[in-house]
C-alpha cells in the first residue's frame, strides 16, 4: 500500500517456454501485481544468475489449475508450485528484457 519497491521469492518453473510463478493469496506480491503488472525478475541456480522484467499475467487461482501441476514439475527448493492446501494464484511472466552471466 505503501508503493515502494518490494522483492519476494516465488516458486516458479519454466513450461514451453513459458515461465510460471506462484503468487500467494493475500501478499504483498499479489496486492503490487493487482496494482501494476510490471515486474522485475532474478532467477539464481547452478552458477548462473537471470535477471530482467517483464510483465505478469493471472492465468488463475492454483485450485481451477491442478492439472497443470504435474507438468510443471516438482517447483523449486522452496517447495512445490501446487502445493496442498495452498490456495494462491498462478501468473505467467511475458519476458520484456532480460540479462544473463
């Protein structure tokens, strides 16, 4: 409410191309994302960091999208994407810059 700048870490996994995230009902994440869909983005794993922005987009709450859990995978070290009885949201992010090492 505040509208300063706010980082998170999320649970995401990569699907054709497509990066998928999970965003917690009631955060602070998904209050910005309801007021502006712009987003700044850093993934970290294996030696390698990706950063950029891009813009979100809901594809719905977790619960109507179960069947897209499986493929998406296991998620990441901090969890599953689909994890019960977790009730947030998913969002694809639509990469509009982006920087590698």
């Amino acid at each position: 409410s505040h509208g300063r700048p706010h980082a998170a870490p999320v649970i995401a996994s990569f699907l054709n191309g497509t990066l998928y995230c999970s965003v917690s009902n009631g955060s602070a994440l998904l209050r910005h994302l309801l007021r502006d869909e712009h987003v700044a983005f850093t993934i970290t794993g294996n030696g390698h960091t990706v950063m950029g922005a891009g813009i979100a987009h809901r594809v719905g709450p977790a619960s109507a999208l179960r069947d897209l859990g499986p493929a998406l995978g296991p998620g990441s070290k901090l969890g599953a994407l689909f994890a019960e009885p977790w009730d947030g949201f998913i969002y694809t992010l639509a990469i509009t810059r982006i920087f590698a090492n």
